[in-house]
C-alpha cells in the first residue's frame, strides 16, 4: 500500500464527559431526585438517570416561584444527560433555558452562570460550531479566574475547551499555553475527570507529532479511568479510541486492533451503536482493516459510519469528510479512480465549508487526491495539489512535523516520475532531516 499523509483527526462530534457540575443547595425532595440521576448515570443506567432527571425538572418547575436556581439547575443537568446520550436537538433548547435563568437570577458574573455557559459551549463543541463555542469559554473563563472559591477542575475544563477550539483552528501556541496551564493545575490529581482532560491534552500531542508523550498520557488516563470507574464504564471508551488512533497514526496497527474491538464492543453494550464514538471506533476499526487488505470489511464499516454520522450531524460535518476520504482511498487502491475522486473531491469541499480552506484537516485530503493523480499519471493536476498540501501543512503544523516529511516524500516520487532527479533528492534530503530531528 502506498505511504500516505495521515493526518490525526480530532473528531469534532465528540466532546469528552466531564463530571456533571450541580448547584448547591439544602436538602430536599428535587436535591434528592437530582442526586440519584447523577448516580444512575454514572453507574451506566441512562435510560433510568433521563428519566428521574425530567421528574426533578418537573419538580423544579412546580416550585419555580420560589427557587429559580434549581429550575436552572434541572435544565442544565438535563441537557448534560442528553448531551453525553448524544441527543442534541433536546439538549440544546435546555441549556439556553438555563443560561438565561441565571443570567436573569444571579447575574452575568457568578460561578453558576459560569457553569451554565461553559456547559452550553462544550455542547457547541460537540456539534462543530466552535464560532459560538469560543466567547462563552472565554466568558467562563473571565468569571471563573475572578472568582477565589473556582474550583480549579471546573477551571481546568474551561480551560480545555477553549483549548481545543485553538487546535481545530490550528493555533497551536495558543493551545498549548492552555493546555499547560491545564497540567499544572491536574498535576497529582488522580480522578476520573482529570484523566478525561490528560485525554485532550493528550490528542493535542499527537497532531503535533509528540507520540511518546501523548502515549503516556492516554496511558496514564486509562488507568485512573478503569481504577476509579471500572474497566466496562463509558469514560473507558475514550481512553481506548485516542489510545487507538494514535497507535494508527503510527502505523502500529497490531497495538491498534485489540484497543478499537474492545471500544466498539462497550459501546454496542452501552449505549448503542446510533453515536459519534461509535462511527469513531468503526472508523479506527476500518483503517485497521484497510492496512490488512480487507477492503470489502472496511468500506462496509466506513459507509455505515458516513450513514449514522450524516443522521446524527448532517452531511456538512468534518467527520463526514474523514470517513469519505477513506473510502475513496480504498476505491483508489481497487483501481475505481472515478469513484475515488469523486469521493476526494467531496471530503475537499466539505473540509473547506466547515473549517477553511487553509485547515491543516485540508492538507491530507489535497495530499491524497495528488496522490490519486499521480498514480494516473496525471502530474499537471498533482503538481499544485502536493504543493498546496504541503504549505498547509507547514504554515499549521510546523517545518519540522513529521506530516512534512510524507508531503515530502510524495513531492519527491512527482519528481522523479517527471525525471527531475535533483528536486526529488531535495525533498528527500529534506524530509529525512525531519524524520532524524523527530526519532
């Protein structure tokens, strides 16, 4: 098979559970309610926990006349359970519900109004719509290092959010001056929801080509994970799947395979298989299959994830545009060129609409419909397209990245088809530079 640019995508969908944040308040029949849905839902009994989350609402909403933060409280707790369920059109009407309750209550500048925004934000994320995500972190943020009673996880959430946005966006150096405020704040705290942020931090890595790090940290949250939560429990799954696509970005498939198996099979048990981890784990599962040759099995498994992500996002999502990528290089490899490019084609287009055309996501699919051409023998369509990809990719991801040396690498196959012997040993000459400095 040949080498290809193979670029860590941060699937956008999937936004990582973090402990539920609650208002407090005395105890009484809606706090009582309200507690034994948090305990269901982290015992893996959603169905029940959803169910006691609307009672509690309900009870919210009776005595709405005289406490109006726990009618906030029950909106956001049950946008939460819906949102983790992956049930965004009933979450996202309950969140603004809840931001304007507090905003009319306690006010623009306290820490349950920080909760509720940063809450709806993480929502954002999960849905791809990171312009609208962005200003309520930072407002969550602006509130939240005001306030000496934060607690720092809540901060270290906010924090990550806002993180993440930068490495969509490819603000690598904005993200990492988050991130590492992150660590310091996590650093010695063993609990479920610090492992779920090492997890962010820990994809950050890896798309900036830091694979032992990043290895150590996903290591390091699966453990705490399966420790505090047990090894069949959701946040598991996580831990297994960007554990897994790292092994993937390095071609270690055999690492790979057991890690996606074991995800796919808690979730089928969980949850279902109608949600974005689950096509993510599908996805993680047809690379691997792809690598074996088993083509029919992985462009079975790719199209059922194109088909519940397109259910569930639409068919203008970013994950739509990975999964059409592979597929088409799977048509590419059966000699389908026509197919293939179409496919190319509209993972291009789709990455352009929802991230920019200077997206460092951008770079694997030019690189990939280059590569079509250039097996055709087509080098005037490739030329342009190999050169585009590698600008991308050294404006976003570095000069040094090791994605560099394989857009490299694949100039140098276009020179040395088109009998342009010297450029072909510069890019090389280059690119094994690159490899030396990332050993």
């Amino acid at each position: 098979m040949k080498k290809i640019i193979k670029i860590s995508i941060i699937i956008l969908a999937v936004a990582l559970y973090i402990k539920f944040e609650f208002f407090p308040s005395t105890k009484n029949n809606w706090e009582a309610v309200n507690e034994k849905a948090n305990e269901l839902y982290e015992a893996g009994k959603y169905d029940e926990a959803i169910i006691l989350a609307q009672k509690a609402l309900k009870i919210a909403k009776k005595n709405s006349g005289t406490n109006y933060i726990h009618l906030a409280a029950s909106l956001n707790n049950l946008a939460e359970f819906y949102r983790n369920n992956f049930n965004y059109s009933k979450a996202e009407p309950l969140y603004k519900q809840a931001v304007q309750i507090c905003k009319k209550t306690v006010g623009e500048n306290d820490a349950d109004y920080a909760m509720c925004t940063n809450n709806l934000a993480l929502f954002y994320i999960d849905t791809g719509q990171l312009d609208q995500a962005e200003p309520l972190f930072k407002q969550a943020l602006s509130i939240r290092e005001k306030d000496p009673g934060t607690f720092s996880l809540d901060k270290a959430c906010t924090l990550s959010g806002l993180a993440e946005i930068y490495t969509t966006q490819g603000k690598f150096d904005k993200a990492e001056k988050l991130y590492e405020r992150v660590l310091s704040i996590i650093s010695g705290d063993e609990s479920a929801e610090a492992a779920s942020l090492l997890i962010w931090i820990g994809d950050f890595y890896e798309v900036q080509g830091r694979y032992d790090e990043a290895e150590k940290l996903h290591k390091r949250a699966l453990k705490a994970t399966e420790k505090i939560l047990g090894p069949d429990h959701l946040n598991v799954v996580f831990c297994l799947n960007s554990l897994a696509s790292l092994y993937i970005t390095q071609d270690k498939f055999d690492s790979a395979k057991p890690l996606s198996e074991r995800s796919l099979a808690l979730l089928e048990k969980s949850i279902g298989i109608t949600n974005p981890v689950v096509t993510k784990c599908m996805f993680n599962l047809a690379i691997i299959y792809e690598h074996q040759s088993n083509y029919a099995k992985a462009k079975t498994i790719i199209n059922q994830a194109i088909s519940i992500d397109e259910e569930i996002h639409g068919t203008n999502h970013p994950n739509t545009a990975t999964y059409l990528a592979a597929l088409a290089r799977i048509y590419e490899i059966e000699g389908k060129y026509e197919q293939a490019e179409s496919l190319h084609k509209q993972s291009i287009e789709i990455y352009k609409r929802t991230l920019g055309s200077n997206h460092y996501y951008m770079a694997t699919s030019l690189n990939n419909l280059a590569e079509l051409y250039r097996e055709q023998g087509d080098y005037t369509k490739a030329e342009p397209l190999y050169k585009q990809s590698l600008t991308i990719v050294e404006e976003t991801l570095g000069t040094n990245h090791p994605y560099a040396a394989k857009c490299l690498d694949n100039m140098a196959r276009l020179y040395r088809a088109t009998n342009r012997e010297k450029e072909a040993m510069k890019m090389e000459k280059r690119a094994e530079q690159i490899n030396k400095m990332n050993e």
